[in-house]
C-alpha cells in the first residue's frame, strides 16, 4: 500500500544534473571539447619556405650582379628555348622575355601562310654576370647568328644592346606600362570606330529622308501637271474695235437722231 501512494519519479528532474557542481563540470567539459577543435592553417608547415634576412641580401646581391642585354629583332620562328640555349654558350643564363607580334599581324600571318607558330618581335635577356653581358652585347651585335650549314637561321644577324643600371623589375613594369597604353588605344580606337558608326547611320537616315522627300514633291508636281494639262482654258473672246459702225450702235445714233430733231421743232 505504501509503495503505491509512494510520488512517481518525475522524468525531467532524473534527466538534469543533481547539483551545481555538475553543471560547472558540464560547462568545463564543453569548454575543453571547444578549445581542442583544429584551427584552420596550413596542412604542411614544414613545407611551407620563410624568406629570412641572409636570403633576401642574397637575392638583392644577385640582381645588383645581374645585367640585361636587349635584342631589338628575333629571327621569324625563332622560341625563347632556341634563345636561352644560344645565348647559355656564353655563360649563365637567368630569366628570358620575349615580346609576341601584334595580334592583328599575327591573324593576317596565319590567314596568308602555312606558319602556325607564334612569332617574336623583340626580347630580353638577363645574365648572370653583368660583365659576361656587356661582353656577350658587344661581342654579337651586327654578327651572323651562323650554325650548321643549312639551318633556318644561319644568315640572320643578331641586333642586341647591353642595357646599363636596367634591372628586371624596370622590365615588368614597362610591360605592365605598355599593356595599359595597348588597352587604352584599343578603347580610343573602338569608341571613335562608334562614333563614326553611329554618324554614318545619321547620314544615311538622314539621306533616305531626304529622297523620300524630293520623291514626293516630284509626284505632286506631276499630279499638277496632268490636271492642268486635262482642264483646257475657255476660249478667249475676240476683240473687236468699237468704232460706232456696229449695227447697235447705228441704232442708237438713229434714235439720238430723231429725239433731238423732235425737240427742235417743238422749239421752233
């Protein structure tokens, strides 16, 4: 009988922590769960390279040790592989930049002839050694390329200036610079190619109103013509010179006559 009137366990009250000291032990728990979750980094940090101080003097020295030679003219056909390895007999090769063609003259070149391969106009090549440069620069310019007898460029003749207190960088930003003027010709260009469209549309607009226009009064003008030409003039009459021999006029001066004739006898 006791156990039946004895309260029922209450679900809720079971399910939460008997105490406070629970709750901080709780809390602690989720504390330390949240503080060992991985932080976003790299996957590999030992891969991952630390430019230090003595690298950067490095670097610095060797580009103060660098020197640039220029080559206004690259042999049609020729890659800047064929160029780093002509140039790599004379000594250590670092980085090479050759400028493509125009594109436009390179569209014209495929449509009109069987090579496909991009061509060059203009390169840069930085040695190593500024002296080798400047040797290297005085040494070809205005000479044959030469080679084995036969080859494509055996005839062609290098035209290559050492370019003194020029370093790599100045490179990158004259191309950056020269990009830009590109892109702002191309837009010059295309907004004047739109003006010029949208005036030679106003002209021809302009003239097809124009011959509507003087087509119309040709037609009324014709119009006029032919009503004109349909409706003839009433005949003018002939004018002849009154002169009293008309028959009217004989009669009228014949009773003018006898009226006057009348009141002379009555006066008399």
């Amino acid at each position: 009988m006791s156990s039946r009137n004895s309260p029922e366990p209450n679900p809720v009250e079971n399910d939460a922590p008997s105490n406070a000291s629970e709750q901080e032990e709780e809390l602690a728990g989720s504390d330390e769960d949240e503080q060992q979750e991985p932080v976003a980094g790299p996957s590999n940090p030992e891969k991952s390279k630390v430019l230090t101080k003595e690298a950067l003097t490095d670097f610095q020295a060797a580009q103060e040790k660098a020197g640039i030679i220029y080559i206004s003219r690259i042999p049609p056909g020729m890659q800047p592989a064929k160029v780093r390895h002509l140039m790599s007999a004379y000594g250590e090769i670092g980085r090479v930049f050759l400028q493509q063609e125009d594109p436009k003259r390179a569209h014209l070149r495929r449509k009109h002839t069987t090579t496909k391969k991009a061509h060059y106009t203009e390169g840069w090549v930085e040695f190593k050694n500024k002296k080798i440069a400047r040797r290297v620069a005085e040494m070809l310019n205005a000479q044959p390329i030469g080679g084995k007898k036969g080859s494509r460029w055996r005839d062609d003749v290098w035209s290559m200036k050492y370019l003194p207190r020029f370093k790599w960088y100045m490179l990158t930003e004259q191309v950056a610079h020269e990009s830009a003027m590109h892109t702002a010709k191309l837009r010059v260009e295309l907004n004047q190619s739109r003006a010029e469209q949208h005036d030679y549309l106003r002209q021809v607009e302009l003239a097809r109103v124009l011959e509507k226009r003087e087509k119309k009064k040709k037609e009324k003008e014709g119009d006029d013509a032919t009503i004109t030409k349909s409706v003839s003039p009433p005949a003018k009459r002939k004018e002849r010179p009154d002169n009293g021999t008309t028959p009217k006029r004989r009669k009228l001066d014949a009773e003018d006559g006898s009226g006057l004739d009348r009141v002379l006898e009555s006066v008399f």
